[in-house]
C-alpha cells in the first residue's frame, strides 16, 4: 500500500476513533507528493469505513486521477488550501456539532483548557461568506484566504477546517478544536467562563503542551484506539 493513502486511512480512522464522523460527511486529506493534488477519502462513506479502495487522488480542477471512487464536493476546501500554504501537508474538514455550536454565538473562544492553545491567541478566523457547501474553487480559495496561516477556521452554520504540515497534526488539532469547543460551551452553560489563560501562558504552553512529539502521541493514540489496520480492500 502506498504512504499516502495508508495516511489518509489512517487519518479518517483516526477522527471516527475520537467521535468526529458524521455518516459519510466529513473529509481528510493528504498532499500529493507529485504535486498532483490532494489524496482524500472517497465520497459515499464514513471515517471508518475508509480502505485502501476508497481514496482518491483529486487535482486542483477537481478530476479524478486514481481511485475508483466518487470525489467529495467539497474538494476545493483541500486543493485550495494547499494551493496557497506550501506548509500544509494535510487537511481535515469536520462538522463536529460542538463546532456548529460554537461557531452560532459568535463569541471568542478562550483558552479554558489545553485544548483551545493552538487556537487562541491570536483567535481563529471565521468563514462567513457561505454557511453552504464549499463546492467551487472560488469559495475554496476565498476558505484559504480566512485561514491565513492560523491552523484552523470555524465556519458558522457549517464545521471547520483545520490544516497541519501532516497528517498527524491536521487530524490532532480537528480532536482539540473540537474540545476546545465543547469545554467553551460547558463553561458558557455555566454563566462563564471567568478564568483562562493569559497570553503569556497560551504562548508557553503551546510549545510545553502541544509541540510535535505531544500530537504524534495523540495521533498514535488514536491510530491504536481505531483497531487493526486494514491491508486488503474491503
């Protein structure tokens, strides 16, 4: 099996472990080393249904160029981004409800927890030109440009989008922007939050809490917790 379709079973197994699925919506993908485009799951099927039969290699015009399954409609998310963030090896689109949620009070996200540091500070872009499916590469493009080079945009009425320069990273900060939410949510059913913390301390425990051998930890995690890993088709 190729690396990179092993990386997007991987990852799309990975975020139906953490409970991010939502039927067959919801979408990983992985850079093409060749300059391609982008390898993604296929449409038509859930995280952790995800096989080496179903993923697709998709160029930036949106052809299929390997695979026999169908491309999500939303692929100018993947391709467009990549397109403009030479940095970003992988890319994660979720519609976690917790984002939804969140994304609908219009309000900062403070980092309450470990889980919203890599998010906050400066705060993450929201994408508010469409609540509908981002089908076409202008609506892709005009994605990229709300991401700028944070790791991750909320678009309200919708999910969001987190970006990594691999998979691991890509799938990790999906879990924590997830969390991150449902922890903000929680506080906010509760009259708060009153504490979180300051920036200095956002800053420093982004490297302490979350630098690279701490999210492969949780990537690995997840790998395991998703069970065996599938080397045939179906």
């Amino acid at each position: 099996m190729d690396e990179v379709r092993r990386l997007v079973i991987q990852a799309s197994h990975a975020l139906a472990a953490a409970g991010l699925g939502d039927m067959v919506w919801g979408h990983a993908s992985v850079r093409d080393p060749d300059g391609r485009g982008a390898w993604m799951k296929a449409a038509g099927w859930g995280f952790e249904e995800i096989d080496e039969d179903r993923v697709v290699l998709v160029s930036p015009s949106g052809s299929v160029l390997d695979g026999t399954g169908r491309r999500h409609l939303e692929y100018p998310i993947h391709t467009e981004i990549m397109a403009r963030r030479d940095d970003v090896g992988a890319v994660v689109h979720t519609h976690a409800p917790a984002l939804a949620a969140f994304a609908s009070l219009d309000r900062v996200l403070h980092p309450i927890s470990h889980d919203a540091v890599p998010f906050t500070y400066p705060q993450l872009p929201r994408f508010t030109e469409t609540g509908a499916l981002i089908a076409t590469p202008e609506l892709g493009g005009a994605l990229a440009r709300s991401l700028g080079d944070a790791d991750a945009v909320l678009i309200p009425n919708h999910g969001a989008v987190t970006v990594g320069p691999d998979a691991a990273t890509a799938v990790m900060y999906a879990v924590l922007l997830e969390r991150a939410c449902r922890t903000e949510l929680l506080a906010a059913a509760a009259g708060g939050p009153m504490v979180w913390s300051d920036e200095d301390e956002t800053r420093f425990k982004r490297e302490q809490v979350w630098n690279p051998a701490q999210l492969d930890a949780g990537w690995h995690y997840l790998v395991r917790r998703s069970g065996p890993f599938p080397t045939e088709g179906h």
